[in-house]
C-alpha cells in the first residue's frame, strides 16, 4: 500500500486530509479493514471505491458434528487479518425455486454474514438494516444478487445479510433433543441462527460506521415470516428497534402451520427411522448430503420443517403473542404484493369457471363458504379466474399479512405502515415453436417481483427489459425503506405522502407501490374480515 501511495502522491494527501474511519473507504484498490469482536476482517469496496463491502463473516461455530441441531455457538477467535471478500457457503438445501440464483457454495458450515457500509467518518451511527432472505425455510442464501446490498448503502444505511439454517438443518425437533438442550426446547435452530446474527450486529456493527442502537430487520416471504417471529419473541428482545415484513407472517397458518413441539418431534422420530440410526448421536454422524437426500426424497417430509412451537424462541402461537400485546412496541412497514400467485390460475392446464371456485372455496370451508363467496363476486368464468387467483393469493400469503398488520397495529401502539406492490414485471411474453405467442405469462405483481426494488437490483434479474417506470419506482421504494430504518416513518421530501395505517377501510390509509404510486383506501378489508370469519369457525 505504501508504494501505491508514493506512486500517487495525490492519493496520500487525501489520505492525510481525511481521519482514519473504522471503515475505511479512499479507493477501490484500497482493502478496508475492521477488527471485530472475533479478529480484523479484510474486505473489498466498490467499483467507485464508495461502499466498503465485507462478505462471508462469520457469526457463530460451523454447526457441523457435535454442533448439528443445536443453538449456534459462538464463533472461534482467529489471529490477523480474515480475507472477507468472498460469500460464505449457503445452508444445506434441495434446488426448489428457479429464481433463486447464487454466488456460493453449499455446506453445512453456512453460518455467515455480510455487510456493506458506506460509513465516512470514525464514529459515524449509520442506521443499519438487517435483511432475512426468503425460500418457505427450505431454501435460500444472502449471496443473492437480487438481495446486494451494495446500492441500499448508498443511501446512508449498513446493510447486513446472513445465512441460516434451512429444512430438517435448520427446525428439526427430536425428543432427545429437547432433553440435551437444557431449556427443554428443540427445533427452531433456523430462528435460533437468527438471534445469533442480532447479537453479533449488536456487538460488532459500531465498527463498520453502524448504529446498535437503531437497527431494522426487513426480511420477504420466509424471511418475513422470520420477522413477525422475532418481533413475537422473547428471546430478541432489545435487538433490533424497527421492523419491514414483506409478504408473509406467522400469523397466518394456513401457509405454514406452528407446530407444538410434541408434533415436531414426531417428524424428528421419522428423520430417524429414514436414516437407519439409532439415536441422535447416530443422525449427526450421517454425511449432511445424506441427511438432505434422506429428505428430498420423501416427498411427505421435503417441506415438513418450518418454525413450530419450541416454548422458548416461541412460548406460545404467533396469534397468541400479538392478541396479549407482549410482542415488541417497534414501528412497523409491512404488505405483500397484489398478485402473490396469480399464475396458480391463470396458468393452471384447467382454467377455473364459477363452478370450480365455488368447489374450491366449499372444499376449504364446507358450510361457511357463503360467506367467503360472497366477497370474491363473480358473473362469468372469466371473473372466475380473477377470483380464483385472488383467493389463492390471499390463503397463502396476504390474509395472513393483513393479520399480522392488524394485530400488531391493534396492541403495540406503535406506527404501522402498510403497502400494496402492483407492479406487474414487464417480462416479454414467450413464444411457442410455431411462433404463436404464449399468452398464459398473466402473473402479475407475483410473490418475491418487489426484492429487486427494494435492493435497486434490476439488472441482477435476467430476460426483463426494465422501463424507467421500473427505475423510478425502485428509486422511490429504495428511499421509503431507509427513511423508515433511520426514523421509523417512510416519509421524506419529495415523496408521494404515505400515511399511517389506521384500519379505516375509507380513508387512504394503504401505500399502493406502482409506476405511479399513491395512497389508496383498503379494498380488501372485508375480504379477509369473512376469512377470519370462517377460519374461526373451523373444527
């Protein structure tokens, strides 16, 4: 480094000028170094030498051997200077969903996170934003391109990403392992990795320009679902202040049911006839590809792992927590987007009619479906679709949403802000071998279309040909989600006015994120009013 400086003495004058910053960012040839609690690490910058970029650090033991199925130990100390310029490897998972496209490997010691600081001056409190991924708690990783956080930063905020344990790794429960654990709990070892990961920004983000103190975690579909767990939980009490749900909640089980742990441990005791083993001591010699093909290929365990009831992380159901008011009095931005999974209709090989919505609907809810037909109105099959798509949207992620929002908006007293993504992406219909266009690309503002905005991620997503539409609304998503992580209120100068969440379904009390965005009232209050209706009501 001393001969680039003699080389530059321009460069060593800006050196002289500037203080030295615990991140620090002169160039992009220049590695920026922190020490953390563990040892230095040594990141990379920016093309522009604006973002210090630190990848694969790690935030606790590599759960492997002795450490599978249990809560992450602490990290090991190291001696000099840890090359973080790389992605750690992702958990352990099956390759589920075609969008998902990472930079990393695959391991079961996949317990690392990333952080990107723009931090300028020593002892700058940046807010900081800690980003949970998505993938149903079967998959994922935070080497996504679409979930960078390179350009977040750019707007005054850290942008921390981590892994975590994912599938029968990461919430298997066993009732052997509920008697080693000491707290009498077992599973949950995914939300567990979580905690982890708060901790040690808690601990450690000082260093990177970032405030402890003013910290919001922001997570989509599983990773909001994540979200509404720590905000319930106990166990993340004081760290963070602030939190953004994308798409998805525990309070809303029909998607993803919370388990009590006595069921959990049923499916454990199946992991363990499936390998052969005779006790846990036995499962965690298994080879961990092993142990996820066991899996995969039982098609009634491949998604029976997901959060459920382990009396510590979550002592009772999400519903419970939110309805006594104990989860955390944090602000609060969350909504899902308008079409979640539309093309469960539109690109069904059986297009729905009138006759197969109503089968549908009396199939979930038997002799309460009146009044859940009543507000999905039809008066053709082509209604029918529309209908059909909304429903399903709404069994599986937004209803459950809407719950969430309501009762934390109800009982914690803090702001709630909420929003409705409408952009449809513009991807270009396909064509068929004979060249007749594909018309069945109907999908909408589909689940996980909103991440790339609010990463300004565009280009990270193949076959779109964004517009300026796209750009701008990015752009404003961008400004509304790092507002809200410095102030806890999205609003800012320039921005279209986004007001508070009140309930009201007349006033303009719902953020609808579209080319052109705006305030809009709830249109679909009394929608998902008669589905906790008639979900009540069921044995």
């Amino acid at each position: 480094m001393l001969g680039a400086l003699r080389r530059n003495p321009l460069r060593l004058i800006v050196l002289t000028l500037l203080p030295l910053t615990a991140v620090r960012v002169i160039d992009a040839q220049v590695k920026p170094e922190v020490k953390t609690s563990a040892g230095v690490v040594s990141g990379a910058t920016s093309s522009d030498g604006f973002v210090s970029i630190y990848r694969g650090i790690p935030f606790a033991a590599p759960p492997v051997g002795a450490l599978r199925w249990k809560a992450p130990h602490p990290a090991a100390t190291w001696e000099g200077d840890r090359d973080a310029t790389t992605f750690g490897a992702r958990c352990m998972q099956g390759s589920l969903f075609a969008d998902m496209i990472f930079r990393d490997t695959m391991s079961e010691d996949c317990l690392y996170l990333n952080v990107w600081s723009n931090a300028r001056q020593p002892g700058q409190r940046l807010p900081v934003m800690v980003w949970i991924y998505g993938g149903g708690f079967q998959a994922g990783s935070a080497s996504e391109p679409r979930q960078d956080g390179e350009r977040l930063s750019r707007l005054g905020v850290v942008v921390v990403s981590f892994n975590y344990r994912l599938g029968v790794f990461g919430f298997m429960a066993h009732p052997s392992l509920t008697a080693e654990s000491g707290t009498s709990s077992s599973g949950n070892y995914g939300l567990l990795d979580q905690v982890a990961a708060l901790t040690w920004v808690q601990q450690n983000i000082g260093v990177f320009g970032g405030d402890p103190g003013n910290v919001t975690i922001f997570g989509e579909s599983a990773g909001s679902f994540s979200v509404s767990a720590l905000v319930a939980s106990p166990m993340a009490k004081g760290l963070f202040h602030k939190a953004i749900g994308q798409s998805g909640s525990l309070l809303g089980e029909q998607t993803l049911p919370t388990a009590a742990l006595s069921v959990a441990e049923k499916n454990g005791l199946v992991v363990q006839e499936k390998l052969f083993a005779r006790s846990i001591e036995g499962m965690r010699q298994v080879s961990a590809d092993d142990v996820l093909k066991t899996v995969l290929n039982t098609p009634s365990m491949a998604f029976s792992f997901s959060p459920s009831l382990d009396g510590q992380l979550l002592p009772r159901t999400a519903n419970e927590i939110y309805a006594e008011g104990a989860q955390h009095k944090v602000p609060l931005l969350a909504g899902w987007n308008a079409d979640e999974v539309r093309a469960s209709a539109t690109m069904s090989p059986q297009k729905p009619t009138m006759a197969s919505f109503a089968t549908l609907v009396r199939t979930q809810f038997g002799q309460n479906a009146d009044a859940v037909l009543a507000v999905y109105p039809m008066k053709s099959d082509e209604d029918a679709i529309n209908a059909t798509a909304d429903f399903n949207s709404d069994m599986f992620i937004s209803h459950g949403t809407w719950r969430w929002i309501e009762a934390h908006r109800e009982t914690s007293g803090a702001p709630v802000y909420r929003y409705l993504f409408r952009r449809v992406i513009p991807i270009a219909p396909e064509n068929k071998p004979n060249g007749e266009p594909i018309l069945a690309k109907d999908i909408g503002a589909r689940h996980a279309g909103e991440i790339e905005y609010v990463f300004g991620a565009l280009e990270s997503v193949p076959k779109v040909t964004w517009e300026p539409g796209d750009r701008a609304l990015s752009e404003l998503m961008m400004r509304y989600w790092t507002n809200f992580a410095r102030s806890g209120d999205p609003n800012g100068v320039g921005l279209p006015k986004w007001p508070r969440y009140t309930g009201d379904a007349k006033g303009p009390t719902v953020m609808e994120l579209d080319v052109v965005s705006k305030a809009a009232p709830d249109k679909v209050r009394a929608r998902y009013e008669a589905l906790d209706a008639a979900l009540a009501k069921k044995p």
